[in-house]
C-alpha cells in the first residue's frame, strides 16, 4: 500500500500541475476582463504582502516532518503527541500574531500601496488585506494537520482534495465573474474553500489517523532546537519570495495599477518556467541525500548534477526558444488586447536569466543534504538588495521591462556567479567540466534559434491553432537538431527509452 501512495501521489503532482497551469491559463484573462485593469492590479497587489505575512510561519514545517518522522521510527508515541499539541499552539499563536500585523497594515493604506494609487484603490485593497489576513491566518493551524497527513504517506487524500480545490476555485469563480461579482467576493469564497478544506483534513486526522496530541507545558528548549535547525531555510524562502514579488510592488508604487497589469502574466508565465525544472530535480532528492549520508565519492554527485544540468538546459532552451518563436500572439491572444504584448518581452527577459540559474537546482538539493546551505541564504538576501537597489532606476525609466532587467542581472550575478564560485571551491563540484558539458549543446541549438526567429518575424499568427501549429514546427526542428548534434549517449537512451515504452511492443519474459 505504501508503494502505491508514493507512486499515485507522484502521478497526481505532475498531474496537478498540468491541470494548474490549464486552469490558471483560462482563469487570468476571465479575471482581467471581469474586474478591469483597476481591481485586477490591486488584488495582485495584495498577494505578495499575504506571501510576506505567510512567512510566519517561520519554516518551521521542515522541522516538524523531521522530528515528528524521528519519534515514529523510534515509537514515541508521548513525543508525537506532546510535538502535535507544541505545534498546533505555536502555529494558532503565530496565525493570531499575523492577524493582527494584517488588519494593522491595512490601516497603513498609502504607506503600503503607494501614492500612485487612488483612493478608492487603496481603499479596495485594504479590505481585500484584511480577508486574506483571516486566510492565512486560518491556513497556520490547519497546516499542522496537512503535514500529518504527509508524514502518513496518505498522499492519495492529500492530492485529491488539493487538486478538487484546484478544480472546483474557478469553476465557482468564474461565474460568480461573469455575474457580476468582484474581487471581495472571490476572496470570501476562497476563504470558504480553506475553511472546507481544513475541516476536511482535521476530520482526516483525527477519525482516520487518530492523530494525538498532549497539550501540557510548552517545550522551550526543544523549540529553540528546531529553530536552529530552520533559520537558513527560512531565510532563503523569505528573501527568495521577496525577490519574485519586488517587482510588482515596485511598479505599484512608481506607475500604479496599469503597469502592474501588465507584467502580471509575464510573472505568471515565468512561474511556469520555473516548475519544469524543479520537477526534474525534485525526483532526485532521495538520491542525492542517499549519496551524502553514504559519504561517497564527489564524482558521483558531480555525474548527477551534470546529467541533470543537460536535461534541464535542453527542455528550458526548448521552452525559451519556443516562446521566442510564438509567445508574442500567444501572450496577446491569451490576455485578448495588443497592450500585453510587452510581456513578451518581459517574460523572455525573465526566462533568459532562469535558464541559466534553473539548469542547477539539483545544487540547492546537494547543499542541503550536506548540511552547507547558510550561504545560499545569503546570497538570496543578497540577490533581493541588488534586485531592488537595480530595479528602481529601471522601472522608472522603462517600467515593467526594466523592472524585468533588474531581475535577470540580480539572478545571473547572484544565483549564476556566486553560486558556482561556492558549488566549485566550498562544495567541491567541478563546475569547470559542468558549463563545458552545456555548452557543448550550444552548437546544436543554432538551427533552432534561425528557426525561432523566422517563425516569429514572418509568420502571421493570428489563432490558438496557428500558434499551436508553428510551435510544433519548431519543437520538431528542435528535436532534430538535438538529436542529431547534441545528444549524448545517455541522453539518446533515455529517449529512445521512452519511445519504446510509448510505441513500442512489450518484451516477453521467458
């Protein structure tokens, strides 16, 4: 039965990605043109502030899974539940605290939004801050059980009610738009979702995984451990979130709502780009910490991340020369007004520095099953300064594109440079033999990059069809060119591999 956990919760995160990204696809243009420029910018808005306040949450779920995992290997049930109840009183205590810092915010309405706004803006976003407060606030607590239920392996349960909140949001949503309902509306129902949801899982956990608690007195010193334990993977998921959210906030209080609308979908878009590679390296963290635990050598660590670089540059290169290619009438099809063609730009600004950066997430994985993690944080909080102290004179002068540009030389400096100094000279990777493998792929790329570019100055696309059509024209010369010129050995097999299991016959066992 585990297995089968394990196996379907894998197939439904992929699954559920898919299915995010088709809804999100359809949802951002209904919600564009229901709520207008305007509205839809504030409530964009707001999201980043509610990531910020989300952070309360201090990292500490890491260490629950950890500790909590430790006690059930062991068999004590007294510390499970005694970690239960420390938990479910630290998170209610730390969802009142955001809160409160929530509903205090919105009383700061100008000092957050900035004075490009008008009022009846400030004024939206204020209320939208307060609901969404209650949200994550509500969402601190129920957390604890969702993590419980991971811990269990039931990932069966835990994906099919995430994917039906996928599913049924915008299916209620988009109605309730086309009717005539506004943005408070549709974060009051998404408020009715958490509270659904959570009351689900609580049930879960309590009458079918007869979860425990022990509510006694509260464990200081165990606490201060498991915050030890947490700090630099808190900070490195604060300052990364504050880094992808800068921009929009600093558009927001140099231009106001217009600018805002407009680089939201390129953000969206880039988002996307983002997942393709953390997938990838994702399957393979039980690996690499299997690896590190056995202590063996560096160069089968350094294999691994270069395979997986290869893999990962391919399929990016692929997706960032595809949307040379057709992004500009997918992205003004998509948000249905030739004004958001400057998030084609936007968003090729921001996949040309991922590419280079995402090529090397199985680092981040190396870093932390090494337990040497501390000076990514730094370099996260250093790439936020930089991206801010870069983007303010750029998105002055060229708004959401500059904003973009600041992005791309904070990410390539921080997370490219200062990175690979540190995987060569701290870590031990041989970086060197790394880019030399990648840009080995450079050449064959060539023939899809002049195809690119035709496609996007001479074909006239002006249909969902035509730019599904064009796009598979260059996915093919793509593959062709790859196969032909830049493929290794290993690469060829892993293809050929899924071919057979595609197309080909099944082997008969003797």
């Amino acid at each position: 039965m585990k297995v089968n956990q394990i196996r379907a919760g894998a197939i439904l995160s992929y699954l559920s990605m898919g299915l995010g990204i088709v809804i999100s696809l359809v949802y951002t243009p209904v919600m564009v043109d229901c709520l207008g420029s305007s509205e839809y910018a504030v409530y964009n808005l707001v999201l980043p502030i509610i990531s910020y306040l989300s952070l309360m949450s201090l990292g500490l779920g890491s260490a629950y899974v950890r500790y909590y995992s430790r006690y059930k290997v062991a068999g004590d049930k007294k510390n499970m539940a005694k970690l239960n109840g420390m938990f479910l009183v630290t998170y209610s205590v730390l969802g009142a605290a955001l809160l409160a810092l929530g509903f205090l915010l919105s009383l700061k309405g100008e000092w957050i939004f900035g004075s490009k706004l008008t009022a009846e803006e400030i004024q939206l976003g204020c209320r939208l801050l307060r609901i969404m407060s209650v949200n994550a606030a509500l969402c601190l607590p129920i957390s604890v059980f969702e993590s419980h239920v991971a811990i269990q392996e039931r990932y069966l349960f835990q994906k099919i009610l995430a994917m039906g909140k996928q599913v049924l949001n915008p299916l209620l949503m988009i109605p309730l738009l086309l009717l005539g309902y506004r943005s408070v509306t549709l974060t009051v129902v998404a408020l009715g979702f958490t509270v659904v949801s959570g009351l689900v899982n609580v049930y879960y956990c309590l009458v079918k995984l007869e979860m425990p608690f022990r509510f006694g007195r509260y464990d200081f010193r165990l606490m201060r451990e498991m915050m030890g334990f947490t700090v630099y993977v808190f900070i490195g998921i604060v300052v990364n979130n504050f880094n992808w959210a800068i921009d929009r906030l600093l558009l927001g209080w140099i231009h106001g709502t217009d600018a805002v609308t407009i680089y939201v979908p390129a953000a969206q878009l880039n988002t996307y780009f983002l997942s393709i590679a953390t997938i990838i390296s994702g399957v393979l963290i039980p690996r690499v910490n299997r690896i590190v635990a056995e202590k063996r050598p560096m160069r089968e660590l350094d294999a691994l991340f270069t395979k997986t670089g290869r893999l990962q540059f391919i399929i990016l290169s692929c997706v960032l020369w595809g949307f040379v290619a057709v992004g500009r009438p997918f992205v003004v099809l998509w948000m249905g007004a030739p004004e958001f063609s400057a998030d084609y730009t936007i968003t090729l600004i921001l996949m040309f520095a991922c590419v280079w950066s995402n090529c090397q997430t199985l680092g981040i994985e190396i870093q932390t099953a090494m337990n040497m993690h501390r000076f990514r944080s730094l370099v996260y909080a250093a790439v936020a300064v930089g991206n801010t102290l870069i983007s303010i004179p750029l998105c002055m002068r060229w708004e959401g594109v500059g904003s973009a540009i600041g992005t791309m030389i904070a990410t390539i400096v921080g997370e490219v440079f200062l990175m690979n100094w540190y995987y060569c000279k701290r870590i031990g990777l041989n970086i060197p033999a790394f880019w030399k493998h990648l840009f080995h792929l450079l050449p064959a790329m060539l023939l899809p990059a002049a195809a690119a570019l035709l496609i996007a100055v001479f074909a006239k696309i002006d249909s969902y069809l035509g730019c599904l059509l064009w796009g598979l024209v260059f996915v093919a010369v793509y593959a062709g060119s790859m196969w032909l010129f830049g493929l290794n050995r290993f690469e060829r097999g892993l293809v050929s591999g899924v071919a057979r299991k595609l197309f080909g016959k099944p082997e008969r066992r003797a």
